[in-house]
C-alpha cells in the first residue's frame, strides 16, 4: 500500500515537473508576459523574458518587473488580501488600452 501511494506521489511530481519544463519553454519564446503577481511571472525572470505586471495591490518594486501597468487608484499598494474600500479590487482595472500602451512604450525600450 505504501509503495502505491508512493508510485503516486512521484507520477504527480513528474507532471508538476514536466508542466513547468514546458512552461518555461513556452516563456522563453515569447517576448512579453503580460501578469498579474504571480509565481508565472518568476519563471518568465528566470529564462528571460520581461513581464507587464498589472501589480493590484502589491507595490511594484516589490515584484521587480520590467514594466508596470500604471496605478489607478490612491490605494492601490495596500498589500491586503481582500480590499479595505469594497471596491472589488478596482486597483486590477486596468483598461486594455493602457496595457497595449504599456506595452508599445515597453517593448521600444526593452
């Protein structure tokens, strides 16, 4: 029984591990991640690929992407799980507009 679960428990690494090969592969062939703050966007750093984060309440400097989407309310880097002015987390509403031109301006630079 034992050897079972163990024979499970390594059959789930070896996915997790191959899901994450091909993530990488993934992100090291694409130019731009466009995230929010996530563990996708560390992955994206470690093969070189630059990232626009859209950071929601998390403080930009913290996460140290290239390119940041610009802030769009006055309390956006609260660093709270759920959001003190019930906005719903208005500080993700970023306009697609503006993260197109985010990224136009960030790729020029990049």
């Amino acid at each position: 029984m034992k050897f079972r679960h163990h024979l499970r428990e390594t059959e789930s690494v070896q996915v997790l591990i191959g899901n994450r090969v091909n993530t990488l592969a993934r992100l090291a062939a694409t130019q731009l991640l466009v995230t929010v703050a996530t563990s996708t966007q560390w992955l994206a750093r470690l093969v070189g690929c630059p990232s626009l984060l859209l950071p929601g309440p998390v403080p930009p400097a913290a996460m140290g992407a290239e390119l940041v989407a610009a802030r769009v309310t006055d309390c956006q880097y609260c660093q709270q799980n759920t959001c003190a002015t019930g906005r719903d987390f208005a500080c993700l509403d970023v306009s697609p507009e503006d993260i197109v031109s985010t990224v136009r301006s960030g790729l020029a630079r990049l």
